[in-house]
C-alpha cells in the first residue's frame, strides 16, 4: 500500500457501526432484518450504508426485489470487515486479560527431545508467572505439527523444518542439534562392551518410532548405506511409559535423542550404550507463522522458552 492509499483510508474516518452494519447486511441480505438486529432505524442503515459507499466511491450491495447481494467489491469489503472486528475484539479480550492478570490459553507444538528438556521448566516458570494462564502441549513429529501451525491451531512449535513444507508462510530460529544415542537397561549384555559394529547392532532387538519419522527414516539409512538390512525385531511405539517398562524388562535396544537419555538414567535407571552412531538429526528451533500476531501469553512464554533454551542448549 503506498502513501496515498494509507491516507485515503485515514481520511475515510471508517465508523465501527457501519463494519457492524455491513456484517449483520451480508448475514442478513436485508436492509430491514439487519436494522433490527443493530437495533437502529431503516432509514438510518441505509444513511450509514449510503454514506459508506460514497466514500469508497462503489456500489457495494445491489438492491432487489427482495432484498440485496453484495457486489465484487462488497465481498471485498465484508472479508477485510470481518478479520478488522475479530482482530478489534482479540484485542480487547487481550487488554481485559492484562488488566486483571494474564489468563487465557496458550498452545505450542514440541517433538520429543526439547519436550522433555525444555518444555517442563518453561511450563513451570510461566506458571508461577502467571498461574492463570493455561497452556496446551501437543507433542507430535515436524510435519503433523507443521501442519497443525499453518491451520492456526498451535501458536508457535519446538520443531524441524522439514524439506517439503512450504517455509515462505514461516519463521525459523534454531536452538540446538539432536544427538542420538542407544540406551538399555542397567546390567545389559552389550552395556560392558567398548566396540560394537553395526552388524552386530542389526541383529538386536530395538525400540524405534513409526515408519515415517525422520528418525526412523535415517536409522534404517544408516543401515543400509552399509550393505546391511535394518533390525527386523523392532516394536515400533513412541509411548514413553511402554518404552521404559519394556527396556527395563527385556535386552532391547532404544534408539533415542540425548536429552531425553539423560532423563532415563536419572529416574529409570537406564543406561547409554557407548556407541557413536554413523548419523545425526537436523537442528530444531522455533517455528511461528509469518506476520502472526501472538497474544500477551503466547509472548511472554514464548520469551521464557527462549530464555531457559539458552540455558540448555546455549542457544
């Protein structure tokens, strides 16, 4: 929009009751019915609709014998009028909430490294901030958390950016690479040893997520840029609680970021097998959508993921 245009529409002096009007008149297609409902005279819609029209110099309704239909340039209008009062209304929703303490929800996307890491302290820190705040965490791989950002539903995601996705409509900042390392339980027969190649690896059984994941994806590579075939006796769960019952129970083998191993051996006795895998994960950071406007909310726990992510990842 150029100088000229931006001031016209400043001189236009929009009044909120002809934005109204023009909703409840393409909700309604009647003069009389949309009258009623703003509780205002006919005479005194059509003088606003009028007045409106005149200063946009175009016809943006026709009238019929039965009512109206908005023109090419009424639909227009009505599309920019209705996302104008969502946004005035989200606004004063916003300042309500910041008047009597920060309330309201917050939802963020996170794979399964920083999930663990980095989203428990921030969520801990934001509460005592501003416990009437809640906040929803969907953790899920990249590409069905990409997918649930672009539909707006996840205000901003701890996640890659993956190949395919269309990155224009986004915004990336990295924090951190993933390291990847194979955990067992305390006292497995692999546990002592100081070498282990991958053939003997490929005949293990294992613990890995869905086909599909990129994790997944670049551990069966890794075989197979060897000449070898991928484990055969794999249970393919992501459910943290089934994972650490069944490596506690069993010799298998878990594929898992290093992050999340820490946490393992810390409470579930766990132990990193002291193998340098032949492969590594892309980076993950912070996703939002471009030009996306965040609540109060979404800000501020936005700033404390940031924060706390410079603390563990030195980011």
């Amino acid at each position: 929009m150029n100088n000229h245009d931006a001031n016209s529409l400043i001189r236009m002096r929009l009044k909120t009751r002809q934005l109204v009007l023009l909703v409840a008149l393409d909700d309604v297609r009647n003069i009389n019915g949309a009258a009623a409902q703003l509780n205002m005279s006919q005479p005194a819609a059509s003088k606003l609709l009028k007045d409106l029209e005149d200063e946009l110099g175009v016809l943006l309704f026709e009238r019929l014998p039965r009512g109206i239909a908005p023109t090419g340039y009424g639909e227009a209008m009505i599309r920019h009028t209705r996302m104008a009062l969502t946004s005035l209304t989200q606004a004063q929703d916003e300042i309500a909430s910041l008047k009597s303490g920060l309330s309201g929800q917050v939802n963020v996307g996170v794979i399964m490294g920083p999930g663990m890491a980095l989203m428990p302290p921030a969520i801990a820190k934001m509460n005592k901030q501003s416990p009437l705040l809640r906040i929803g965490v969907q953790q899920e791989e990249s590409i069905v958390l990409l997918e649930r950002l672009k539909r707006g539903d996840l205000d901003f995601l701890i996640a890659r950016v993956i190949d395919h996705v269309d990155k224009a409509s986004l915004l990336y900042e990295e924090l951190s690479d993933e390291s990847i390392c194979v955990v067992v339980r305390d006292g497995h027969p692999l546990q002592s040893r100081k070498r282990l190649s991958l053939q003997e690896l490929a005949t293990q059984s294992w613990i890995l997520s869905q086909h599909g994941s990129i994790l997944r994806h670049r551990f069966d590579m890794m075989f197979r840029r060897n000449g070898l075939e991928p484990p055969t006796h794999v249970v393919d769960t992501t459910a943290t609680m089934v994972i650490i019952s069944l490596l506690q129970q069993s010799d298998f083998l878990h594929l898992v970021p290093r992050d999340i191993a820490r946490r393992y051996m810390d409470f579930a006795k766990l132990r990193i097998l002291p193998i340098e895998l032949p492969f590594k994960m892309d980076g993950f950071g912070i996703i939002t959508r471009r030009n996306q406007l965040l609540s109060p909310g979404a800000k501020i726990f936005l700033q404390i993921v940031r924060e706390l992510a410079r603390e563990i990842y030195g980011a």
